[in-house]
C-alpha cells in the first residue's frame, strides 16, 4: 500500500507537467464547424488527409516551414515528419489552415475578440468599434470567434494598420480629455472648498460707536441700550482729557538745552571786573 502511495505521488508532478504543456493556441472545434471548414478548406486548397507535410505546405504557400510545424504541434527540425501523410499526424486539412493563420497573422479566426485584442495591444472597446460593434457597453462581442462575426484574419490585421496610423492622435486625444477630466475635478473641489468657509461663519455685528468733531454721538449700533452708549462715550471723554493732562505736562517740564561752552562768550565773566587789564605807562 505504502509502494502505491509512493508511485502516485511521484507521477503526480509528471502528470501536472503534462497538463501545462498541452498545447492551448487553438481552442476547441465544434464537430459541425469543422465538417464545413474542412468542405471549404478542401475545395480550396485543393488537398486531403493521404497528403504528405511538404505537399500540404506547398498547396498553403507556407513560407516559414518550420514555425508553421511548431505551431501543429510538431518538431521543426524533423525532417522525417515531411514526408508523412496528414492523417499518420492526426492533422486535418482545417488545422493545417490554422496552423497557417496563427504563423501569420500571429491568430487565427477560432480566437475571440479578446484574445485578438491582447494579442494586437488594443483596448477591446476600441476594437469592437473597428470590427462594427457601435456600441461601446455592449461587451458580447468579446467572447464570440472572429469566424463566428464572419471577419477574416486579414480584415482584422488591415484594421490594426489603420489604428497604428492614427495612433498618435487617437493617444493624443485620450490624454488631452483625461487631462481636461482632472484640472476641471480639481478646479470645481477647489470652488467648492473655497465656499465652505462662509457656510458656518456668522454675520459680524456692527458694534462702533462713531463722533463727531464736537464729541457728540453721530452714530451707533442699535442694539445697544444708552447706558452702554453713555459709557463708551464717558470712557472716551476721560481718555482725551487724561491725553492732554500729559501733553501739558511734557510741555512744561521741556526746556531747550544749553551749551555752556558758547553761553561763556556772551556772558561777563567776573575774572574781567575784578582784574581789569594793565595798560603801560
């Protein structure tokens, strides 16, 4: 039991391997699908399943021999395989086209609208509107086959060309309004910041007591009593009066500054009356 236990968990990494590297280019073909496509590819190309590799590569115009087996799975260096007849391959004629697409185009018509997209590096909704899909929110078209809407690998690929063209203005453009988008968000918060200060601010209440030249009240606010006003204006009046009881006394105790010095010239000085100059004889 143990010996079993150990068998199984080492073939299980093996198992998981094998599951990752099972090819997933192509998805799967409906059985009804792949019977018209092998009808037309056959009476197309012009071959069948008893056609060798090479042959089938010829009647396809395949140029890139190798990356067209690599993507049927094959190994590209075996030249023993070109030789063998499609069907010791287990390849059909429908495969063997999109084999051939996928090397070219780089998909084939069995890959959705998403997939293409991915694969081409363009937004899906830009796509579908390429591929006729006017609707933008209309989002269906992404899981639908590009066989199923009836569009050719090589519609899809001119179309991609057109889009490479005007891609500087097309990316031009999505700037310039997701530019305008931002400044007009941040110019519109900024307004609006700007306006929340007078929200809840109240009203100043105008509460000066004006006079005139002769100290008489010439204006006041109503809401005050005459009490008040009666007080402010007292208040007033000490105030002036105690500002010219100073100024008076500055004026009083002000004297000008004397020199000394120059006051000594004008002035007598008692050294001249009590010692009169000596005259000669």
């Amino acid at each position: 039991m143990h010996k079993l236990i150990y068998v199984i968990l080492l073939m299980l990494p093996l198992f998981l391997a094998a599951q990752v590297d099972a090819p997933l280019q192509n998805p799967a073909i409906g059985d009804s699908l792949s019977l018209v496509r092998e009808a037309e590819v056959r009476s197309e190309y012009g071959f069948r399943d008893s056609d060798t590799l090479m042959h089938v590569a010829e009647k396809l115009d395949i140029t890139d021999v190798r990356a067209w087996k690599a993507a049927l799975g094959l190994e590209p260096g075996n030249e023993v395989l070109d030789g063998t007849a499609l069907s010791k391959l287990e390849i059909t004629p429908y495969r063997a086209v999109l084999a051939k697409q996928t090397v070219e185009y780089g998909f084939n018509e069995l890959n959705t609208v998403s997939q293409i997209a991915h694969i081409l590096s363009i937004p899906n909704k830009k796509l579908r509107s390429l591929l006729g899909n006017e609707d933008p929110l209309d989002n269906s078209w992404d899981h639908q086959s590009i066989q199923a809407l009836g569009i050719k690998p090589q519609t899809v690929r001119d179309i991609e060309a057109d889009f490479l063209d005007d891609i500087v203005f097309f990316g031009l453009s999505v700037t310039l309004v997701g530019m305008l988008v931002v400044f007009s968000a941040l110019l519109i918060t900024s307004l609006i910041i700007s306006q929340l200060v007078h929200l809840s601010r109240e009203k100043k209440r105008e509460k000066t007591i004006v006079l005139d030249s002769r100290k008489e009240l010439k204006k006041a606010p109503k809401d005050l009593s005459r009490s008040v006003i009666v007080a402010a204006v007292t208040a007033l009046h000490l105030h002036d009066m105690e500002l010219e009881e100073k100024r008076k006394m500055v004026l009083t105790f002000r004297r000008t500054p004397a020199n000394q010095w120059r006051a000594s010239g004008i002035l007598s000085m008692p050294n001249r009356e009590m010692n009169p100059p000596r005259r000669d004889k």
